[in-house]
C-alpha cells in the first residue's frame, strides 16, 4: 500500500511496508488512487510530487509468484495482462500529472520497478544501497515494446541502454549517474528523501502552470503515451505471448482480406471459363 502527505510546498507519496513492493493490482491500484486525490487537491501553482519507499526496495518489479500462484494458465496469462493494464494506467497518469515528479529512490528498483522510477521526471538515488536491474533477460523473459520506449527517452546513451537491457546490468547509484540515468546521488534512505524535498522546493518556486508542465512532459514522451496504447502483457519465458493483442488482430484481418481475395479471383475465373464456352451456362 501507500501514503500521501504534504510536507511543505511538496507532496511525498511512500510505498509502505518492508516488502518487495512488488507492482500487483492492489499496489497499482493504490498508488492510482493516491494521484487521483492529488489531482483534487488545489495545486496551482504547481506543486511537485516525490515518490519513495520503505525498507531495501523501491520496487521488485511485477508480482510475478501472485500471477503464476495458479494451476490455471488462462486465469495466470489474465493477471499478466492485468498487472501491464494497470502499470501502464499508472505511467499514464504520471505523465499526464499536472507537476513536476521526483523518484526518490532508497532501495533496489527492478524491471517494471525500474520503469515505474523512471516515468518521474527526476531521479535521486541512494548511495550505500540499491541497484537499478532490468532483469527479464537473467529471468527469461522480453521486454516489453513499451518499456523500450520509456528506455529511449530516458537514457540518451544508446550503449547505456545496450548494457541496461542486454547485459541486465545492476546498477549503483554511482554508476547510474555516470551513464545519465540517474539525476542525483543522495546518502542514506533518510538523506535521499531530504534531497527530493529540497529539489522539489526549488522547484515550487517557479510557480510553473502544472497543466503546462504536464502539456510539456506529454510532448516529450509522446512515443511512450503512443506505445501504451498497445495491449502488451507481461512477458511470458522463452519469449511465449510477446505478441500484443492489437498485432492478433491485425493479422487476422489480414487473412479475412486474403480469403476475400481468393474468392474473388475464384469468380472471374469461373466466369472467363463459362463465357468462353468451355463450360455450358
């Protein structure tokens, strides 16, 4: 689960607890719910969301033993499916949130984990704990078309992205800024967070249109926003369901074109043969 409070001029969002923070339906949904009271809340001007967590993780990424804890493989390929709705609503939203975000991050963030820190518009990590980890390839499975989007947006160096996800390099907060994907390098959980709040500060100073702001962010990241509107589901191993299901359905109207088409030819053929009198009318 998670919390909302306001701390000066800023609002901190905590996933709580000292678990994984692994991105099942009941995390998204309250992490959703939490930016939609933000939403309500009168920030003009703008104000500036950090979003953080407890114990050693940030995120572990997506619930994959909630998902596979069935003997069903329709009800388990549903929970894929499920969780990357979900997730890619949330991306959804922060992208479209009317202010600037901060990922404070005090612990371990992992593939969707990874993802979820990134869709913040500033990135402070700790120091003396966490990795960044895109981990499908050591875990067997393809990385989503859109998580490569975000990936391309976010890390301009194209041998940092190679590294991040073909070699699924864990990543220190120091190496993480030497490649540009992180902004910040903070202390200890506690320091980090500090550091969040006073870029926030800052921030808030400026007094930017929120809804300005977030025209902007939606601009930059257009190919992200292009790319969610893809039914892609979680990966499943050795690359089994990475076809969306936008692509199924693309194909088989290929294949109604196809039969339409042979039938057609079919007629005039039939036709020519009747007309030239080698078969009676």
């Amino acid at each position: 689960m998670c919390t909302l409070e306001k701390r000066g001029n800023v609002y901190i969002l905590t996933l709580t607890g000292n678990d994984e923070h692994r991105l099942n339906p009941t995390l998204l949904d309250s992490i959703r719910s939490a930016l939609r009271r933000l939403r309500s809340e009168p920030t003009f001007p703008s104000s500036v969301l950090i979003t953080t967590a407890h114990g050693k993780f940030f995120s572990n990424g997506y619930d994959l033993s909630w998902a596979r804890s069935t003997t069903s493989q329709s009800i388990t390929s549903s929970r894929y499916r499920m969780m990357s709705s979900k997730l890619r609503g949330l991306v959804s939203d922060l992208i479209s949130l009317p202010m600037p975000t901060i990922a404070a991050i005090t612990g371990h963030a992992s593939a969707a984990g990874m993802v979820f820190a990134l869709c913040h518009d500033y990135v402070i990590m700790r120091r003396d704990r966490g990795f960044l980890y895109m981990s499908e390839l050591d875990i067997g499975l393809v990385v989503p078309v859109w998580f490569v989007a975000l990936l391309e947006c976010k890390i301009g160096n194209p041998k940092a992205r190679r590294d991040t996800v073909l070699k699924a390099a864990k990543l220190t907060a120091e190496m993480a800024v030497g490649k540009g994907i992180v902004d910040m390098v903070g202390g200890n959980a506690e320091e980090t967070v500090e550091a969040a709040v006073r870029l926030g500060e800052e921030m808030f100073k400026r007094k930017w249109d929120g809804q300005v702001y977030a025209k902007n962010r939606m601009v930059i990241l257009g190919k992200v926003l292009d790319k969610l509107g893809f039914d892609e589901t979680v990966e499943e191993e050795n690359g089994k369901g990475n076809r969306s299901k936008f692509f199924e359905e693309d194909n088989g109207k290929e294949w109604i074109k196809i039969v339409i088409g042979a039938w057609i030819i079919m007629a005039i053929i039939w036709r020519f043969v009747v007309l030239s009198g080698l078969l009676p009318m």
